[in-house]
C-alpha cells in the first residue's frame, strides 16, 4: 500500500526505554500498526539493564517486520524514523537507538529523538481528543502532574523519591506476586477482592509525594495522593481536563476514583486503555509525527541517548 495523499505523513516510532519493545507507525492521526514485546521475569524478581536489552536486541527485527506488515507498508512508504531517546534504562535505549539509526541510514529517511513522557502526552491526547488537560503521567519510572504552558509541559508536582509503579512493582516482588503480564495488574486484581480499607503513610508536600515510607502497605492510599495533587493542579490551571498516561494508568481504581474528583468539579476525565497506556512504539511515532511536522529532526552526530530527561526540557514546537 502505498501513501494515497503527499500531504500524509507517516513515521515509525521505536520504544525500549524498560521492558517492553514496541515500534508503531503512525499516519496522519491514524495507528496503523503497533506491535510490542515484554520482557517479563520470575516473581520476585525485577528486570535488569543488561538483561532486558538482550531481550530487547533478540526481537527487536521481527517486530518491526510484524509493524510493517501490519501496516501494509514498504520502507519507501515512512517519512521518518523516531526513536525514544530517554529518559529510561541506559541499555536498552542504546539498543533501540542502535536500531533506529541504522534504519534510518540503510532507508534514507530523516531520524527525530523523542522524550519518552512526551510521547505518552501526545498519543493520549490523540486518542481521547482531549483538549488541554491536566495530565497525570504514572508508570514504573515516573510520577508526574503536568499541564502546558508557553511552548513546555511544564512539571507542577513529581515524587521525590521513587515512582508510583516502581512502588508497586517492588511491593509485588516483595510478596512474590507473579510478573506476568505485570506486577501492578495483578495487584489491581488481588485489590479487588480486598474489604478492608488499611491506614498508611500519606505524604503529599505541597504539589510533590513520597512513595517510599509506603511500600509496605500500598494501593488505595497511594492513588489518593495522586487524586489530591492532581486536583490542585486542575485548581492552579483552572482546567476542566484530566489526562492519565503512563503505565500505572491503566489501574481501573485509579481512573475511578479520579473519576469521582473530575464529577465533583464537573470537570472531564480521559484515559486510554492498554494498548496505548503501556509503553508502545505508536506514541513515539505519534510525538514524532508532531514534532517532524512543525519542523524538527535530529542529526545522526546528536541522536545520542540520556536517561535522564525532562518532560519540561523539551521545547513544544506544534502547539500554540
């Protein structure tokens, strides 16, 4: 299949920033495809950087077979190559980069580095059509509340410690709760069957949290926190808008009790379901779409990788 209109744009987005594998391809607002890998490990136990990237180097080339297959497209058909360029696990960023940047160069296609919450941001804001929310991004390596402002998504309150999924994770590994498909699915589903509401550590500073003094204890109380921070950020915007992006955000019980927060201020809650909510390649492709459009491509001699980047570090050249 070949592109029907040249004012259609279509990019192929590569993820590996923690243990899963995806690579999508976007066309003009439309997933055409968006095949993804996990490296998933005993109960008890974490994933590792070098672990994980040999997962990751091992079925990288038969995803992204199965992406354009799905897609029904040739390497002629993609107008450019977007990667994550972090921030996440050192490894297996490398490992994706690596595949990028050759792709790009073997198919003479224009390569564009992308932070990874960003391409949370924009595939959630795609799919639920939301406007201008408030966005809480939860997942295993970050925890933030963020809203746009002037070019930026800016951060206005973060854990100061460890992220909400890296909290739940670890509680999972310390009572050996399988891994498979995810350690905070499964919590989600023991919680379920739970009755009895069990009093912990809530620490919200101002517009931040603390996980860590929690992680014996966990899940009702922790989305708490979220709810509050969130809802003063709604406060401080004047939003009428939650987005929930990331990982942790596919917590059925999280989305509800946001949910009540966003009717009691008649404000609007947006969420995504697994598909697009667990790292994917489509929401790279999705924020390089964006990003490609208004302009932007990254040089091979600075296609490098960071795992530390900031959400607010990038500057937002395709919103107003």
């Amino acid at each position: 299949m070949s592109r029907s209109s040249a004012a259609m744009t279509v990019v192929i987005g590569f993820e590996g920033s923690a243990n899963k594998i995806g690579i999508g391809i976007i066309r003009d607002g439309e997933v055409l495809s968006n095949p993804r890998r996990t490296y998933i490990t005993p109960p008890g136990q974490g994933f590792m950087p070098s672990d994980t990237a040999r997962h990751h180097r091992a079925v990288i080339l038969t995803v992204l077979k199965e992406a354009l297959e799905q897609a029904g497209l040739k390497p002629a058909d993609i107008d450019c190559v977007a990667y994550t360029k972090g921030p996440g696990m050192g490894a297996p960023l490398v490992t994706v980069a690596l595949v990028a940047r050759t792709v790009a160069q073997l198919w003479g296609k224009p390569l564009l580095g992308v932070n990874h919450c960003i391409g949370h941001i924009e595939m959630g804001r795609l799919i639920t059509k939301a406007n201008n929310p408030t966005v809480l991004y939860v997942s295993g390596g970050n925890t933030q509340v963020i809203a746009y402002s002037e070019r930026r998504y800016r951060i206005f309150g973060e854990t100061i410690d460890i992220a909400v999924g890296n909290c739940l994770d670890r509680f999972a590994r310390v009572i050996k709760i399988s891994n498979d498909p995810s350690p905070g699915y499964n919590i989600e589903q023991m919680a379920k069957k739970g009755s009895q509401y069990v009093e912990l550590p809530y620490t919200v500073k101002g517009m931040d949290v603390s996980f860590s003094g929690i992680l014996s204890y966990i899940e009702e109380t922790v989305f708490s926190m979220l709810v509050e921070i969130t809802e003063r950020a709604m406060a401080h915007c004047g939003s009428q808008e939650v987005l929930i992006v990331g990982g942790v955000g596919c917590n059925l019980r999280l989305q509800e009790m946001m949910g009540v927060m966003c009717q009691e201020r008649g404000a609007k809650l947006f969420a995504t379901d697994e598909r697009f909510c667990i790292d994917n390649g489509a929401m790279i492709a999705q924020a390089g779409w964006e990003m490609f459009r208004s302009g932007q491509v990254t040089e091979l001699e600075d296609s490098w990788i960071t795992q530390r980047y900031r959400t607010d570090e990038v500057e937002v050249t395709w919103r107003d």
